[in-house]
C-alpha cells in the first residue's frame, strides 16, 4: 500500500522524540514541572485497564473490602518500581531493553524479548476483551465483533503518526480524567461504609476460599505492576531535555520524575481503589458475592444503583479499553528496537500486536462463551505477574551498577526494597504455580 508510512515516525517511535520536549533548567519549579509532567500519565493508564476492572471488581464482589490493602500494596510497589525505570532512562540515557541487551548474552536477551512480548500481548487481550464489552454495552454490538472491531484502532496510530508526544499525552490525560470523573460518580451514587473501607486497608484473613482470593490477589499485582510499562517509562522519560544548569541538573530531574510518577500513579490508585471500593458496596454488601464478570456487574448495578452508573460505567470501560492502543505501541517500539536493534512501521506494530491478542480472546469467547469474559480477564493478568520477574531481575541489576548509573546508582537500603520485593512477587507466584499444578 504506497499511501502508508513505510518507516517508523514519532510520536511512537522514542529514539525520534528522544530529548525533544526540551526544560531550562533556570525557569521556576512550577513551570519546569509543568513541561516535565506527561511520562507518568502514560505509565499510570496502563493501570487502569480492562484487566484491572475484572479483577478488582472480582475482588470486591467476593471479599469487599478484605483485599483494598493489596491495591494499596500494589500501586506502592508499583510506584517504586516505575522510578527506578525513569532513574535508568535519565541517568543511563538507555531504556530497560537497550540496558539489558548491553547485560546480557544472546540466549538472556531473547528469553527478556519473549516474556516482554508476551506481557505486552496478555496486557493487550484484556483491551481488546474490555473494549468488545464496551460496544456490547453501549452500543449492543455482539461481543465476537466487538473483539473484530477493535482491530480498527490501527487507525488511531496511523492519525497520531508525525505528532508531537505532548499531543499522545493530552489524549492520554483525557482518558484518566474521564475514568476518574465516573468512578467519582459511581463512589457517590453508591456510597460503601467508610469504616470497613479504612479496615480493608489492612492486611487480614480473607476468611474464606484463600485459593481464590491469593489468585486474584496475583491478578490486583499483576494488573497494577505490568511488565511492559518499566521499559516504557525508561524510554519515554528520556523525551525530556533539561537545558542549561549543569551542576546538579540529574539531581533536580530525577526530583520532577518522583512528582510526576507518585502524582500519575496516585491517582490511578485511587480509580483502581474506587472500582474495588464500588463493586464492595454494590454487590457485596448487597449479598451479590459470585460477581466474576464486567459485563454482570454492569446489568446488576443498574438496579441497584440507577441508569446513570451503569452509562458512567460503560464509558469509563470504553476509555480503559482504548489504553494500550497508544502505550502498547510505543512499549512494543522500544521492545523490539532495543532487544532486537529492528524498527517497523508503527501501524504494523499495532497490527502484529493486535492481531496476536486477537486470536486467543476471540477463541475464548466464541468456545467458551460471553460468561467467560471474566475469567479471561482476570488471567490475563496472572499472565502478566508471572512475567513481571524477568522485567525486575534487570532493573533493579542495572540502577544498582554504578559502572551504568555512577554516583546516581541505588543505595544499599534501596537495594534490599527492590530484592525483597522481588522476591515476595517470585515467592507469591511459585505458591499460585504448585498451587494450580497440585
């Protein structure tokens, strides 16, 4: 086709973009902060997806409040993480895949390549079964062509191609605030009791079916914490340059990427706390506990909490479900250019991509029916907490280097969070895998 772009083009392609949003390091702190503000925000819509929905509103339905404290955990978790990847990006000027192919042999990168691949594909079949759900709802398109259709998003890509990144992250910006405006409205149409919200925040006994509630505890990490997301904020932090200062310029950007990624992150938090906080008070406390699919909960909240939650609801799932079309492509970018050296066509890279997502979550849903949805969901993003360990295991190697990071290297107490961490999240899906297995 002679009318498609035939090389990859900014704004989805980072190493085009790279240093292209530029700060004077002499202006206020106001203003610099505000020309550094974006990176986070394409980090933090990646945490709420459709995969966050099902698994959060699983979790409500069946425990309450009994699993808020892993939301919390995991969005905390998630923000260490998330800075440790920016750190590298700044520091190094290198993202995760570039920095682990410079570590690694060939049989290490392409294991690293694999499994960065294949959380980008479980992260993109929960868009892709979210935003089937959305048109089903809002439209009452069938669910199997709803899935057909979101292959249209291609498009999408093709019109965002030769923009500017502030442009990605304004769109971006709008569909968080879209999310968060619904999910506010929905926590005050059907208001939980607070007490036991602030008691969720605390580790305890789920008090019954632990199996169940340990795999969608993995699916709140693996939702919350995505492989995919710590090579994309390595990559796309690096589209700030900071012009003038010299001495101490590293310093003072690394403390505009902490505002940056705990304001983004903080809020996505809150909007993954609010879905498990209304699922809670709309279908727990009202003896709904079986609750285990998006589609479900949207036909049982409109009784109980009226026509206007339930519309809130289909849209902020339509603009959950539209999240990785944008982030999905340009992580797929730096995946490949970095562990492979090789560029595509942007809209190539969202169709293999797509495509890849589109067979397994149309297989499912045609074999095992509409009611299977749910499940796929919340799977999908074990998926992603079994991946999430061949991300960490590089990252936490390379901020620690002072041969890659000189004096911006870890700390020691900074070290043994980042190990522990990893191996709680190691520890906890080995359980789920002898679990199942036995």
């Amino acid at each position: 086709m002679p009318f498609l772009p035939t090389t990859a083009t900014a704004p989805f392609c980072p190493s085009e973009v790279k240093g292209s949003i530029t700060i004077d390091a002499a202006a206020p702190r106001w203003r610099k902060l505000r020309r550094f503000f974006g990176p986070g925000l394409l980090v933090a819509i990646g945490y709420m997806d459709p995969g966050n929905w099902a698994t959060d509103i699983q979790a409500g339905s069946q425990f309450g409040y009994a699993l808020l404290w892993v939301v919390a955990f995991s969005s905390l978790a998630a923000i260490f993480l998330q800075m440790l990847a920016a750190r590298l990006g700044l520091v190094a000027g290198k993202d995760l895949a570039q920095a682990s192919y410079d570590r690694y042999g060939r049989v290490g990168r392409v294991v690293q390549w694999i499994t960065a691949e294949v959380s980008i594909i479980a992260c993109d079949i929960a868009e892709v079964l979210g935003c089937a759900l959305a048109f089903k709802l809002l439209l009452g398109v069938p669910l199997a062509w709803g899935v057909v259709l979101t292959a249209l998003d291609t498009v999408i890509v093709l019109g965002l191609q030769g923009k500017g990144f502030r442009q990605i992250e304004a769109i971006v910006l709008g569909l968080i605030a879209t999310m968060a405006f619904c999910f506010v409205a929905q926590v005050a149409i059907t208001p939980p009791d607070w007490h036991a919200v602030v008691g969720g925040l605390v580790p305890g006994d789920p008090g019954h079916d632990r199996k169940d509630a340990i795999v969608l505890a993995l699916g709140i990490v693996g939702a919350t914490i995505m492989p995919h997301n710590l090579y994309l904020h390595s990559s796309v932090v690096q589209t700030r340059h900071v012009v003038g200062g010299a001495r101490g310029v590293i310093r003072d950007t690394l403390a505009l990427v902490r505002i940056d990624t705990c304001v983004s992150l903080f809020v996505a938090m809150l909007v993954n706390a609010a879905i498990l906080v209304v699922a809670g008070a709309a279908f727990h406390a009202t003896g709904q506990h079986n609750v285990t699919d998006i589609e479900q909960a949207y036909r049982l909240i409109t009784p109980i909490a009226g026509g206007a939650a339930a519309l809130l609801f289909g849209i902020a799932l339509l603009a959950s479900g539209q999240s990785s079309t944008l982030t999905g492509t340009i992580a797929g970018q730096v995946i490949m250019d970095g562990f492979l050296h090789t560029k595509i066509p942007c809209y190539q890279r969202r169709l293999i991509t797509r495509g890849l997502a589109l067979v397994p979550a149309l297989i499912g849903v045609l074999w095992l029916g509409d009611g299977s949805v749910g499940q796929l969901l919340v799977w999908s993003q074990v998926l992603l907490s079994l991946q999430l360990p061949f991300a960490m295991w590089p990252l936490i190697r390379s901020v620690s280097d002072r041969g890659t990071m000189g004096e911006h290297a870890i700390g020691r107490g900074m070290q043994v969070a980042a190990w522990a961490l990893f191996a709680v999240i190691t520890g906890t899906n080995l359980l789920l895998i002898t679990g199942v297995a036995g």
